[in-house]
C-alpha cells in the first residue's frame, strides 16, 4: 500500500497541474513494486489507467476499466477514471453519471466530481449549469484551486475574459508551481487579443507537461489556433488525440478552433478519432 500512495501522489501532480512528463513515471515504478506485492491493488491499477493514456494505449486503458469493474464496482476512484474516459470519449452523460457515482460512494469527492461535472457542462455550453456545479463544489471546499480554475473557464466560455483572466492570475499566485494551466491561462490571453501574453505563458515547462496530457495539449493547441499558427496547432492538436482525446463534439464546436475548420487538415483529424491503435508514446 506504501508503493501505491507513492504512485498516487506522483500520478496526482499530473492531473493537478503540479508535476512533470517524467512523474508518470515515477508513478508506474511505485505502482510496479505495489503489484509486487499485491497483484490487486485497486488504487493502482485504476491510476495506472491515466498512465496508459498517457502512453497513447487508450485501447489498453478501456479494458482495464471493464475489468475492474467487473471486479471492484463500488470503488470509488474507478468512477473518477470512468468520468475521465467518457468525457474524452465525447460521451457527456455518461461521464455525468460517473461522477455522480463518485461523489455519492465518497463524500469526501464532491468538489472533484463537481469541477468534473462542470467541464460538461462548459462542453454543452450550458454555463448555468456548470456555475451551479462549482457552487456545490464550494460549499464543500472554498478554497480549492482546481474549481477556480474551472470557473475561471465559464467565466472565459462566457465572454467574461477579463474575470477568467483575473481569476486565473489568482491560482497562480498562491500555486505558482501549477505549470499544467498556463497553457489554458495563454488560451484566454490569446482569446481576448493579448498575443505576446499568451505565448509568455507557454514555457518550456508547459509545454513539457502538456506532451503528456491530453487536455493540456488541446489547450496548448486552442492558444495556437487563437494565435493563428494554424501548423502548431495541428501537432497539438494531434497529440492530443494521441493521448486519448477524442471528445468530438467539443473539438467541432469550440470556438477556439474555429479558424481550423476550412483547413484541409481538419477531417483528417478528426477521422483520426475512434481508430487509436495502441503503439509509441505520442512524440
């Protein structure tokens, strides 16, 4: 259990935006010993999902989810992983549902569910609705940084650049070290016509983050297309799909991409989406 938890907390400085490409891993070589011991693991192994995505292998990510919860259906962090892949699936309620389950077996997973939630919802373009998600994630813990930063992107979806921006500023000031969201925080700079801003925030740092994951390389991609380096984009945007982000119906209707659509380069893309065959990492 000890080499599990140590996995965990190298996994979770990636999906917080904390660590570095190299933590994934750290996380697979804790998880390895924790398998040593116990093949069962259950933290592990449904961690362990992220780090195959993380790898390009969404085949192999999506059936150690069905064995899992064939053998462990009431555990609550495979409900966190389910939500995940469904999101990057395009498949919004059933992520709604998973973490729904995932804030109902533990309580103590209400604000994550909530800031998960209110993605789908930014994705439905309903921000009222996600405005109400990141409430209830509030009310349970004020100061947490993740559901800042999803507010931050209703406010930026609504229009509100200004007050994303600000907010944003914010997070980074009290978590300086959180280099996984300057590549959203260059998105809205970006968005609202501040160049040289935007690119300021992409740092090698970033960017090194960001080949690793599959929503910050779209955001790394959506602050290129903004820019109008159309061929960054692209690569970015590719990457990303390598890395299991294949939520088609944002990629379609986000605004961000909107001067991608007429390139001929965008049906390949997109005809790129369900045919993920495991191989080499990303590049």
């Amino acid at each position: 259990l000890a080499y599990s938890g140590l996995g965990a907390c190298y996994a979770n400085r990636v999906f917080k935006g904390l660590g570095e490409g190299e933590d994934y891993t750290y996380a697979e070589a804790a998880f390895s010993k924790a398998f040593f011991y116990d093949q069962n693991v259950v933290e592990a192994r449904v961690l362990m999902v992220m780090i195959y995505l993380a790898r390009g292998e969404k085949k192999k990510a999506r059936s150690e989810i069905e064995t899992l919860q064939k053998q462990f259906p009431n555990d609550a962090a495979l409900y966190f992983v389910k939500g995940v892949m469904h999101r990057l699936d395009g498949e919004y309620d059933e992520s709604l549902k998973a973490f729904e389950k995932l804030s109902r077996l533990d309580p103590a997973a209400k604000a994550i569910a909530a800031y998960n939630r209110a993605r789908i919802f930014i994705y439905k373009h309903d921000w009222a609705t996600a405005h109400a998600e990141l409430d209830k994630g509030f009310k349970a813990e004020p100061n947490h940084p993740m559901l800042k930063i999803f507010r931050s992107g209703v406010y930026y979806y609504e229009g509100k650049h200004d007050a994303a921006i600000r907010m944003m500023a914010e997070v980074l000031q009290e978590h300086p070290r959180m280099d996984g969201i300057r590549p959203l925080y260059a998105m809205y700079f970006a968005g609202s016509d501040q160049p040289e801003k935007a690119r300021e925030q992409l740092t090698e740092d970033a960017l090194a983050i960001s080949r690793s994951d599959h929503d910050m390389a779209y955001w790394v991609a959506s602050t290129y297309a903004l820019l109008g380096e159309k061929d960054l984009a692209f690569k970015w945007l590719g990457k990303a799909v390598k890395l299991g982000n294949e939520n088609k119906p944002h990629f379609e209707n986000d605004a961000n991409l909107a001067s991608l659509r007429d390139d001929p380069r965008w049906p390949l893309l997109l005809d790129k989406m369900g045919k993920n065959v495991d191989g080499a990492p990303p590049a």
